[in-house]
C-alpha cells in the first residue's frame, strides 16, 4: 500500500479460516477468547505491527493487518492459539491488499457468513477496531474501511431483504428441537451458559414454545440471573449442573470455554437426553456419543439447516454485490486521493513561501501595504491553484504518476509519505 501513501513497505492482508473449509475441531483450535486477543495484540504493538483488526466468532477467526509478509500475521495467531501453522495452511485463506478489501466488504456485509444475511460479524468488526484503537494499532487507511463496510452493510440491511425471515443458528436450534422432540412443551430443557447464541436460542424457545420448564444454569450466576429475568426462567447454581442434567430431556450448551465442559461422566439418567452444543470450541466432550440415550448435534450441523427463507435471501445477493461496488468505488476514490495527497500538500507549502517571500519584499517596499488584504488574496489565489492541481489528478483520463513526476519536477517539491 505503500504507492498510496498508507504504509511506507507493507501490504494490507486478511489472513484466516472460516467454516467453509475448516470444521468446528479446527475453528476451536484458533479460538481466540478475549484474554488471548489483547495478548496477539499486545504481541504484535511490540513486534512493530502498524495498524490491525482482529475478529474470532463460532464461524471464522481472522485478522486484517499491515505486515511484509503474512506470515507475520499468521505467527501471531498460532502463538495465541492452540493452532499451528501446518494446520492453519491447510484450511486458511491469505488476501493481499485490493482482495483483502473485497474480503472485509463481503464478510461485513453478510454475504460470506455461514448464515446467508447474518449481520452479527459487523459488531464483532466494531468491537475489534475499538479494542485496536485503544492501544494505538488503528491507522487511518483501517479505520477508513471499517467505516466503509459498516456503511455498506447497513445499506444492504436497509435497502435488500436479504436478512428478512427468521434465519440463524438459534432459531435452527429451535427449529430442530421442534422436528425431533414430541410434546416438547413439558419437556425439562437446560439451558448451560449465557453465550450470544444461547441467550437467543432460549429468546426463540420462550417465544415458539409454551415450555414453562427451562432451566438456566452458568458459572456465574448473576448473568445468568440477568438472562432469566427478561425471561422469566428458573436459575439453578453451577454446583446443581450434573443433578439439573439428569433432569433435563435437553440440553442445551452456549458456554465460551476453551475446553469440553460436558462430558459423559455428568451424565447418570438413562432416559432420552438431546443435546445441542452450540460453542467454539466444542463445549461437549464427543465422549457422550458412547451412550445410547444421548444424541449429540453440533452447531455446524444446525448451520446447515436450510429453508424457504435462505432461498429467498439468496435472490437479493446480487443488489447487495452491487451496493458493495458502489461502497468500495468510493473507498477506492479515496484511496487514490492518498496517493497525491502528499504532493499536494508539499506543492501548498511551495506556494506558500512564495507567498510569504513575497509578501516580506512589498511590506519593505510599500509603506501603506495592507498585509491582511494581501495575505488574504494570496491564501485564495493558493487555494485555486492546488484544487485545480488536485482536479487534475483526480481526472481518470491523465497519467496520476505522470502528472505526479511533473508537478514534482516544476516545482522542486520534496513529498513525505503519510501512514
């Protein structure tokens, strides 16, 4: 990025994986929870990094950053992660520059996410930036896209259907507790956890169900007292969690622990246990498999589930391709406006010690100079001059590096690059 006056040597990258080539073992493998991110971050201030974004959902773990080469960027995630490089090679993704660009657009927009239209990335993108930004690692070129992909992904929530319908991993959580489980209203659920997905899996079951008989359970009881008021729910210590299990006829686990929480040694009752494990990492130990009365479904499984809404979501893809070019031509506008700007302003500064020379040789001179008028004209006279420079430049019929060399040359400039 450097021919744009963002970076002096290096290139803008996305580097990541998502679910569409690495499954939930692998995701959970990259997770990074928040103790871990400040800690990449932290890493990477003091590695001389200039400016980065870092996202880690169920679905994808990516960071957006400068770097010379990308592996700088994929260092930092293996060494706060479980991951390595090797398995971070066979199912990652590395974007240079405009790609990356194009990446950011799309995954902020919706358009890349495991559920067509889930706008829930752009918050994390939010977060991320205002976390960076605190600790000096938001330069101007990332927070000028970030505000580019927010503005298109409200454009594309406000002017396309394409996340109308209910669709997302909770509601296909209740959607598919609905088509395995009968008379599921005096069914015993337990809800273990007060993760995001959670909390609105236990919204949708309060809403689509009469079930007066949902058990929330967290390690720390008063968040989980915060959930249960809006719902009205029954809340039961951590200590009551095997005891409530044995209870329940489904369970459902939305806790953010880097390790399984569940495994099949808290499991005594032998009557039909449904669970649904909605964490990355996996939450539930795969160990429960072993026993005939559980049936054990993931959240990559309840991503799958497809219906009438997403097909008519897909219809508005292309309207919301079209509002991302529309978005990224003005982001781009913008970009090559850097790539002059410092020419620009070394041509103002020249003109401005004309200017001044030449103000100092009529005061001398003239004993009734106005300087106020003088320097007033001159300062508009400079104003006109470098616009209509500026204009030129814009003007996508001239050679930009040309005209640059030139102005560069007549006037003698010495331009300083800008990060």
């Amino acid at each position: 990025m450097h021919k744009y006056n963002i970076s002096k040597s290096n290139s803008f990258y996305a580097i990541g994986l998502s679910y569409k080539k690495a499954d939930a073992e692998i995701r959970g493998h990259f997770s990074l929870d928040d103790t871990a991110k400040l800690a990449l971050i932290n890493q990477a201030k003091n590695n001389g990094v200039e400016s980065l974004l870092v996202t880690s959902t169920c679905n994808r773990t990516e960071i957006y950053g400068f770097a010379q080469h990308p592996y700088q960027l994929i260092q930092l995630l293996c060494d706060n992660t479980k991951g390595t490089v090797d398995e971070f090679q066979k199912v990652a993704y590395i974007y240079k520059n405009n790609e990356a660009i194009a990446h950011m657009f799309r995954v902020g927009s919706g358009l890349d996410s495991q559920i067509l239209g889930d706008f829930e990335i752009i918050s994390q993108l939010k977060a991320s930036a205002r976390i960076s930004k605190k600790h000096g690692l938001l330069n101007h070129f990332t927070e000028r896209l970030l505000n580019a992909v927010i503005q298109a992904s409200k454009r594309i929530k406000n002017e396309t259907e394409i996340s109308s319908g209910a669709t997302s991993v909770s509601f296909a959580s209740v959607q598919y507790i609905f088509n395995t489980v009968q008379d599921i209203s005096n069914k015993n659920i337990l809800l273990f956890g007060t993760g995001k997905i959670g909390r609105n899996t236990c919204e949708n079951l309060v809403k689509h169900t009469k079930n007066e008989h949902i058990t929330l359970i967290n390690r720390t009881k008063t968040k989980a007292e915060r959930v249960a008021g809006k719902f009205n729910l029954i809340v039961k210590d951590y200590a009551n969690l095997q005891e409530e299990i044995n209870n329940s006829d489904i369970l459902i686990v939305a806790t953010g622990a880097q390790r399984p929480t569940i495994d099949k040694h808290l499991i005594q009752s032998k009557k039909p246990l449904l669970i649904l494990d909605l964490s990355i990492p996996k939450n539930v130990d795969s160990n429960v498999e072993a026993l005939e009365n559980v049936s054990l479904v993931h959240l990559d499984h309840l991503s799958q589930i497809t219906d009438q809404t997403l097909e008519e979501r897909k219809k508005h893809i292309p309207l919301a391709e079209a509002i991302i070019e529309e978005v990224k031509a003005e982001f781009n506008g913008w970009l090559e406006t850097r790539k002059f700007a410092p020419t620009i302003k070394a041509l103002k500064d020249k003109l401005m010690d004309f200017a001044s020379n030449e103000l100092e040789t009529q005061r001398k001179k003239t004993a009734d100079f106005n300087e106020a008028q003088a320097e007033l004209i001159s300062n508009n006279i400079i104003q006109k001059i470098t616009n209509h420079f500026a204009h030129h430049l814009k003007d996508d019929a001239v050679s930009t590096d040309e005209s640059l060399e030139l102005i560069k040359k007549v006037f003698q400039l010495e331009t300083k690059s800008h990060v």
